[in-house]
C-alpha cells in the first residue's frame, strides 16, 4: 500500500474542514446572493467577514472584477449598463449620497453604484428581497428607468417614436427612416416594398422589438405552441388569397415579405406616418387607428386575404 495515500487523505480532510474552499475560488455557479449560510459569504470574501470589521473582499477589493467574476460568464452580453469609466462631475453631483458611495477611489463607476451588496448579504435585509431581488439601492421602483435618473437627466432620455416620420415643419425626418430601413429609401423611385432594404432579415422584428405586448391581439397571434410561445399571423397567401391581395391594390397596397413571400406585421398596419408615401394606395392606413391598411369596420381588414366563410370563425376585438 502506497504510505503517502493516508497523508494526502488528511491533508484533503484538513483542508475541507478548515474552511479552506478551493471550489470556492473558482465555481462560478454557486449563487452567493441572498443566502442564508455563512459558508456562501467566501465566494466574494477570502475570509468571513465580521460585522464593523475588515470586509477582506477578494481580488484586492475590485468591485467590477469581484462581480464579473461570475457575471461575465452567466450574464455576458445581458448588462443593462457599462461600468469603470470615471463619473462626470455634473453626473456625481445629480447622484443622492448612498449612489456616490458606490464609486471607486478613483471616481469610477463600479457595479455598487447601482447595486446595495449589504440588502443581500445581511439577513435583516433580507426583507426587501422580494420587491428587489437585484438589490437596487433606492428600490423598489415604479419603473426601472426611475433607477437611472438617480445619475442621469430624463429629458435626455425621452423615448424615440419612430412612427415620428414628419416634424413640425412638414418636412421628412430621415434620421427616423434608417431606424428600420437599411438605406434611407428614394421615395421619388419606390415602386414598391421590393425596392427598399431593411435592418432585418426577419421583418416582424422590425416590429417586435417594441411592440412585443401588443402583438398579443386577437389577430395578431392566431394561437400558442406547446411551450407557451405564440404562433404570430403569418403564411404565404395561397392563390385565392393572392387574388384578393392583388383585388384591393388600387385601395391599400398590402406588402409581403420580400424574402419570404408570407404576411407580417406590416401586411395589415402601416408603419408610416400619413404623407410619408408619395402614392395615395401605399399612404392607406398610416396614422389611423391600429394603423389598419383597411378598416376594421365588417372585417374589411380580414376580407383583404380571406374569404367571408374563412373569417366567420373569428372576431377582431
């Protein structure tokens, strides 16, 4: 029997029991937030910390490091906010006293600027977990943006309405176009869909990327996979419902997808705001309610594609 077996043994029990934790150090998948055993705390603290004392924190007391430890892997690409560049001065002024303490010694902004460690580490906090399971200092709040304007000004943050397309002069915005078009369009020579470009292969993302609750109407969702995701309104028309699309032409024009040849989002609405459209049938709808290519009104927007015995078996609301 090899006589070094027994020494290794005990040098491994010695260890563990120790609360020396080599796992510790560099198992990213233990969860050490809002946990109720001490053992936890080693995950961010070379030793466990006592309450006033030294917080002995790992990586020489490195917030953005300590976090990205973890977080760079399970959370990468998913930050909601850039970190370590140096606060402006107007910025740190704008800041209440408990967001300022979370800046480094250098100015810089670190994760604990927006992040309260202690709500999730002591266990008298450990009331607000469920209205702040990020441990948001300031939290809860009505809206997530209302963490932001801690540091930053609102009204530079004012939402962009990209169905905007026309300012107060009459005018086109073109810095709006490109906001789903790839190349601002010639509106002088578009004949058609096929003659402009987008940002999207896919071009109900052109739509979902902000209407993703809406899509859920009647309509829209024509019913639900075995996973819970919804089966958008889409397929390529048939004959007798290429018929009827090419019926309505001199009316509304209603597009399909270039690559595709099958009905998205913007078959039935019109993302333009009215005026946009130099040709009257391609103006149809925009700016009108739904943005609806046509009406509603006894199904017109239905009978565009299907046949009056199709639509029977449903209702738009």
């Amino acid at each position: 029997m090899n006589n070094s077996l027994p020494k290794l043994l005990l040098v491994f029990l010695l260890l563990t029991f120790s609360g020396f934790s080599v796992v510790a150090e560099e198992d990213i998948h233990v969860n050490p937030h809002w946990s109720k055993t001490k053992d936890q705390c080693l995950a961010c603290h070379e030793h466990i910390p006592k309450r006033g004392g030294k917080l002995h924190l790992r990586f020489d007391g490195n917030i953005n490091t300590l976090c990205n430890h973890c977080h760079s892997e399970i959370s990468k690409d998913k930050y909601i906010h850039a970190s370590g560049m140096i606060a402006p001065q107007t910025m740190v002024d704008k800041m209440p006293e408990e967001f300022r303490s979370g800046l480094d010694d250098d100015g810089r902004i670190t994760c604990a600027v927006c992040h309260n460690m202690t709500y999730q580490c002591l266990s008298e906090e450990f009331g607000r977990k469920e209205e702040n399971i990020l441990f948001h200092r300031g939290a809860p709040f009505e809206k997530r943006t209302e963490l932001c304007y801690n540091c930053h000004e609102p009204s530079a943050y004012k939402k962009m309405n990209p169905h905007d397309q026309i300012n107060d002069e009459g005018e086109l915005n073109t810095d709006i176009c490109t906001y789903c078009h790839a190349i601002l369009p010639d509106r002088r020579n578009v004949k058609s869909i096929a003659d402009v470009s987008f940002k999207f292969d896919n071009f109900d993302m052109l739509c979902l990327r902000c209407h993703t609750d809406d899509a859920y109407a009647v309509g829209c969702v024509i019913g639900y996979e075995k996973g819970g995701n919804p089966i958008y309104h889409s397929g390529r028309p048939d004959e007798g419902m290429s018929g009827r699309i090419e019926t309505h032409q001199e009316g509304a024009i209603l597009p399909l997808d270039i690559v595709t040849g099958k009905i998205f989002c913007g078959t039935c609405h019109n993302p333009h705001e009215l005026g946009v459209q130099r040709r009257s049938e391609a103006d149809a709808g925009a700016d009108s309610h739904k943005r609806l290519r046509i009406s509603k009104m006894n199904s017109g927007i239905c009978l565009g594609c299907h046949d009056a015995k199709e639509i029977k078996q449903f209702q738009l609301p």
